[in-house]
C-alpha cells in the first residue's frame, strides 16, 4: 500500500513538474469559459503563453460564447437582487452590464451612462423589449440564443421614456429589486455591495454629524438614546446623507418610475421623530471622505442630485476599481484573494483599470485569471 502511495504520488509531481503553457492554457480557458477549449484556440492559447503573452492568451478565451452566456451572466446575476443569488433570469441589469464588457466601454459608464443592451430586433420568438415586463430577456436565455452575439446598445431614455437614467441603477430589474417599497435605502446599500466591496457595517463610524438621519429612525430605540448615538448614527449618517439622489425614482406599475421635483412619498414616511431630517429635493452629499472612511479613496465628486451624480461619485473612488479586481478574481479564479500577495495583486490592478487601462472590464478579467492560471 505504502509503495502504492508513493507510486501515485511521484506520479502527481511529474505531471506538476511537466506542466507548461499547453496545461496553463486549458486551464486557463476553462476557468474563463468553463468548458474545453477547441484544437486550434488550444494552440493559439498555448502559443500566445509561450512567447510570454499570457494577457492575450486570456483574452482569446474570453472570447468564446460560453463567458458571456454562462460564466459571466451568472456572476453578474448576484448583483442584481437581494439574496445575491444567479438562480434568477436574465434581465436588463445583467444584459447591459455584458454589452458594456463585450464592447470593451468604459466601465465607468455602467452607473451613469444613459445605456441599455437589448436583443437584437427580429429574433425568433422573442418578445419585444418593455420596461414592464422581463419577457424579452427572458424569452433570449429560454431560447438559447447567443448573448455575445445578439445584443445591441440602445439608450435607456428612449427605451424607458426616463427623463433621468444612471446606467443599471435605473434598469427595470435594479428598481423591481431597490427602489421597491422601503425609502430607497436599498440601492444605496447594494451599491456600495456591488461596486465598492463594502457594506454599511464596515463603514459604521459614529462621529460623522446626524444632521440628514430622516424622521423614520427613532433617536431612542428602546427607550435608550445611547443605542442611537453608539449605533444608528454609525450608518445612518453617512446613508442618508447620500440617499437623497434617489428620492424622485420609484418602482410602480412593475416598471421605473422617474418624476423630477417629485420627492415619492415613501421617503419622507414614518414620522418618528419629528426633528429629524426631511428630503425635499434629489441633492446628495458624501460625509464619508473623512474620517476612518476617506481610505475608500474617493475622487473629486463628493455632492451632487440625483442618480447619476451619484453613480459617477462611486467609479471614482478607488475602491471602486479594487473592488471590481476583487469581483474579477472572484469570478476567475472561483475563490476570493486569500494570500496577501494576491490581496495586493487586487489593489494593483484595480488601480491599473482606473488609470493605465481606461476603465476595460475586459483586461481586468484577462490580468486578474492569469494569475491563477498554475505555474
């Protein structure tokens, strides 16, 4: 048995040891694409890794179908909804995030530019796009068709007759699950989630003034203000001083709803404590650039109204670019960054994606999956 143990194991070494760019590149493209590569993308891959141009040779696998209408839709699909889960359909969220990828667009655009992808018009079976409805989609991922081949951009204002739009902040499945019921809150969280890495709890801090903290939060939960002051204001403070960029945007009549000078009434419900702050326009402002805080490194827009403003406010801080690193690391390399090494890997090219390589989505996938691809 022992003997047999050492025969496998010696075994094991010896492929490890003879592993060279034809098993980088399977590896390579299977983490990308998640099936084998053919003959021929095989030796171009392995080629390519050879003459010490691993980027392009992940760039090659990206290329095939199966990144776009399965590794990548079902990445970007825990994005789009509460429970941060892929078992969900396609929907206009995840398909603009994939135009914006394949078309190699600015990744900045993806909160701000007024954007959407859709099927191509004259597909088979394939209902006309609505901004009441997901059929459209989903009728394109029932139906098999090829997603890297058949959307096309349009612009959100004329599909959705939105005065405002902010990229996927305003499509149809961002509002069904943000702006739905609840004070918007939720959009603002899921933002930060989604494109900056960090929730509300790691950016509690108490000393930041509670001067927006609305009427629905009670100053004495419990009967106690010193939970107020030791916790609440932790989040709330610096939560709502930004939510105000979403207080004319609902989600009603199962589609997005835009009304400039509107504030929903939703946003000012709940009247706990009278004194507390009431929204009466769309203008935000960011309390976090100081304090323990300012480490997320944000850029020069720190105030602004509405969605866009916003958006914009958070693809350049540059936790925006470590996060989107970090979101691709998780993706290629199915795992998060676990040495410090690859945790500075991430810091790195995330600031490569925001300077060096202008925001493409595309080469921050390549970067980060060749380095997991084996020695």
């Amino acid at each position: 048995m022992i003997r047999k143990l050492l025969i496998i194991s010696l075994a094991c070494a010896s492929f490890t040891s003879m592993a060279g760019p034809r098993e980088q590149a399977i590896k390579l493209h299977n983490r990308l694409a998640g099936v084998p590569p053919t003959a021929s993308v095989l030796n171009q891959m392995t080629n390519l890794i050879t003459a010490g141009e691993e980027i392009a040779a992940a760039r090659v696998a990206i290329e095939n179908p199966y990144f776009y209408n399965v590794k990548a839709k079902n990445w970007i699909k825990t994005w789009t909804n509460e429970a941060r889960t892929n078992r969900a359909p396609l929907n206009d969220y995840v398909a603009t995030v994939l135009g914006v990828i394949r078309d190699e667009r600015p990744f900045h655009e993806i909160l701000s530019a007024d954007i959407l992808y859709v099927g191509r018009p004259g597909l088979a079976n394939v209902d006309d796009y609505a901004d009441n409805n997901n059929d459209h989609y989903e009728d394109l991922e029932n139906r098999g068709f090829d997603l890297k081949a058949e959307l096309v951009p349009r612009t959100q204002s004329a599909m959705n007759n939105l005065a405002q739009t902010a990229g996927v902040i305003t499509t149809r499945a961002a509002g069904e699950a943000f702006f739905s019921a609840g004070t918007n809150r939720r959009m603002t969280r899921f933002l930060f989630m989604n494109f900056l890495c960090h929730d509300f709890e790691a950016l509690h801090d108490i000393t930041i003034p509670d001067i927006y903290v609305r009427r629905d939060v009670e100053r004495d939960p419990g009967g106690d203000s010193r939970t107020y002051k030791n916790t609440c204001v932790g989040c709330h403070a610096g939560q709502d001083a930004l939510g105000g960029a979403f207080a004319y945007f609902d989600y009603t009549g199962n589609r997005v709803v835009y009304q400039a000078g509107n504030v929903r009434n939703k946003i000012n419900n709940n009247n706990y404590f009278p004194d507390g702050h009431v929204v009466t326009n769309d203008s935000w402002v960011n309390l976090w650039t100081t304090g323990q805080n300012s480490t997320l490194g944000w850029g020069p827009l720190t105030s602004g109204n509405g969605a866009r403003s916003f958006g914009q406010m958070i693809t350049q801080a540059q936790a925006f670019g470590k996060c989107m690193a970090q979101r691709s690391f998780e993706m290629a390399c199915t795992r998060a960054p676990m040495t410090q090494e690859e945790k500075d890997l991430v810091t790195s090219l995330g600031q490569e994606f925001m300077t060096v390589d202008n925001y493409n989505m595309k080469t921050l996938i390549a970067k980060v999956a060749v380095n997991c691809m084996g020695e």
